[in-house]
C-alpha cells in the first residue's frame, strides 16, 4: 500500500490489558482514502519515527496489511510482518510523488495535511474493489535492460 500519510490519531489505552495501537489515515491514488490500525511495538516505533520527522506531505509505504471485513466497510490492520516506510527512497515513491502533479485530486484532498473527507475511512468493499479493478492501464516502475 502507497499513499499521502493524511492523519495520525494516537488513542489513550482505555484499560490496563487493551493494545496500544495507533490509527494512520491515508489518501491513495484518485482521492480514496483508507484507514490502517497498526498495533503494539509497531505502533510504538512508529510513533517515535513519526515525531522525528518534520514534513508535510509524507508519503506512507506499508506491506504485509491484512483486509477485514467489519460492518461492510474495509478495514485494514497491521501484522507481525508488517513493515512501514516512511518516505523512502524508493522507485515507487518517486513515481506516486511525480503523479501528484497528474492527478491534482490528490494534492487538494490534503490541502494543510488534513483530509477534505470527514471520514476518511467510509469505504464499501464494492467501492475499494471498483477502484482496484477499474481498468487503467499500468504503469511499470522499473527499469528495463
């Protein structure tokens, strides 16, 4: 997963035996936008790499997310494989930043890092597979030789 980090909510543990976890609001390509809980010690480090970095505009890249259905709407959680970068150095990256200036929807949505969407996360299964399966044409990132 790729996107503009949008929001980071932090919410205080309402008991002694509840997880930390941490809620991380990110704005994909074409303006959808999707909630990731990450847990535990992930939500721990990520806390501190995300206090250390003074930027706008972070573009987020996660791998190993588990997709649950819960009330009809996707939500997406952390694993223990789960890994997390934070603008990286990355062909990808690169390559989602240079389509900011060709899909202007998204820099708008993320005007003062905060998402025009009041809730972010309100997304049917039927919406995030429309917009999955929608038949663009793909773009390689890499190299050829």
């Amino acid at each position: 997963m790729i996107g503009f980090l949008c929001k980071v909510d932090i919410p205080a543990p309402s008991g002694a035996n509840q997880s930390k976890r941490v809620i991380l609001h990110i704005c994909m390509e074409e303006g959808i936008n999707l909630r990731l809980t990450i847990w535990d010690a992930l939500a721990d480090s990520f806390a501190t790499k995300f206090r250390e970095i003074d930027e706008r505009n972070i573009v987020i890249v996660a791998t190993s997310i588990l997709p649950k259905s819960f009330g009809g709407k996707l939500c997406l959680s952390a694993s223990s494989s789960t890994k997390i970068y934070l603008n990286g150095d990355f062909e990808v990256v690169k390559y989602f930043r240079a389509r900011q200036n060709v899909h202007p929807e998204i820099e708008d949505n993320f005007k003062n890092g905060e998402s025009k969407n009041n809730d972010p996360h309100e997304h049917s299964i039927a919406e995030i597979l429309s917009f999955i399966s929608h038949e663009k044409e793909q773009v390689s990132t890499r190299s050829r030789d």
